[in-house]
C-alpha cells in the first residue's frame, strides 16, 4: 500500500517536470532517470517482499 503511494508521488513529479518550462531539456532528462532509478528500486523490493511473505 504504502509503495503504491510512492508511486503514484513519482508519477506526480514526473508530470510536473514535464510540463516545467524553467528547466533545460538536459535537466529534465536527469531528473526523470532518476525517478525511473527508484521506481526500479521500488520494484525490485516489492519483488524482494513477494519472497520473504
């Protein structure tokens, strides 16, 4: 539930930076590798959690 939430924050910001016209294209690629880094994470520990329970 709580990853779900982060996850959907992610999205949010993710829309934002897209349609942000104060940041350069080089900037907005950077940060949206870096949310697609900890959606990865997210999904590597709710794979990780599926093991454990």
């Amino acid at each position: 539930m709580a990853l779900s939430k982060i996850g959907g924050n992610l999205n949010q910001i993710a829309r934002h930076l897209n349609m942000d016209r104060t940041l350069s294209a080089q900037e907005k690629v950077k940060a949206l590798l870096e949310l697609a880094s900890i959606e990865q994470s997210l999904g590597e520990l709710v794979g990780n959690a599926d093991k454990v329970f």
